[in-house]
C-alpha cells in the first residue's frame, strides 16, 4: 500500500478573526466530498471554526454545535454536512451511514472526529485546535492526500504581530 502525500502546518490565531480567516481559506478551495476533521479540546474554537467556514460558504443564519442532533444540514455555495460526534460510540456513528456524506456532494465538518478514525475517509484534512492563552489558539492543520496536503502546504503566511498582539505594518 502506498503512503499518501501529507503536509502539517501550524497556523497561530491570535483571537477569532484569525480563525474565521483560516475558515475562510479552506471555504474557498472547498468541493464536493471534501471532509475536515475538528478536534480540540471544549471550548476550544471547533464551533467558531464552523461558523466562519459555513458563512464563507454563503450559509445564511444560524450556525451552531449539532451536539445533540449530531448532523446539521445547511445550503450554500455547496451543502455544509456540519457532524458533532462526541456523544455517539463509533458503532453508533457506523450506523448512519456517515460515508454516505463523506461522498456526498457537500462539505463534511466533524467535530470530535478522532473518536471514529475507522470510520474517516484515508483522504482528508484535519485540523486540531489548541488553546494559546486567552484568546490565542494554535490550529494545527494536517492534510492527507489529495487535495487536501497541496492546501496545507500553500496556507498563506501570517502577518506578525508585535507583542501587543496588534499587527506590525511598519507605521507608527
């Protein structure tokens, strides 16, 4: 069997807008049957990265945790399969038939992903999300095969910041 091309970067946010800029990247280079892993621990951003990446896709209105629904459905520039598995065993998880949307012709966000690796394509991109302070968070993105280890490779730089947290643009 062949190892697939695979490809990790850090992406340091330093508050919310740094994230939903992240979200926003892998929005934009999104297709149908792409998958992303979200993990991290609560309170972490999982949520936060989903919003800014469902508003990214044109998704109108609310977003939030499908904690207890586990799988919301959204309409935008593609359909957003938005997966919370963290209360389901992965017996549970095999049952409905999540392959069925990983294939599908939409987006798939799963949060907690790590709870059903059997049951995650071997093609993805996943991404662990850290706390860094208060505000701070490091996302650590890993993508495996194609598409997904060209997008991590190709993650934009970020423009440093000075010890304020404010970006240095060289002005006064």
């Amino acid at each position: 069997m062949q190892a697939q091309e695979s490809s990790r970067r850090e992406w340091i946010s330093r508050g919310e807008a740094d994230t939903v800029e992240l979200a926003g990247y892998f929005a934009e280079l999104s297709q149908p049957g792409t998958v992303i892993t979200l993990d991290g621990d609560l309170g972490a951003g999982k949520t936060r990265f989903s919003q800014g990446f469902a508003a990214a896709l044109g998704v109108k209105g609310v977003v939030n945790s499908p904690t207890f629904t586990l799988i919301k459905e959204y309409q935008g520039r593609l359909p957003l399969y938005h997966m919370d598995v963290y209360r389901i065993t992965q017996d549970e998880a095999e049952d409905l038939g999540l392959d069925e949307y990983f294939e599908g012709a939409g987006v798939s966000l799963v949060e907690w992903a790590s709870l059903i690796p059997d049951l995650l394509p071997p093609a993805r991109l996943s991404l662990r999300i850290e706390h860094a302070g208060e505000n701070g968070r490091i996302v650590h993105c890993e993508g495996i095969g194609a598409p997904y280890a060209r997008w991590v490779a190709d993650l934009p730089r970020q423009q440093e910041s000075n010890q304020n947290g404010e970006p240095e643009d060289g002005k006064a």
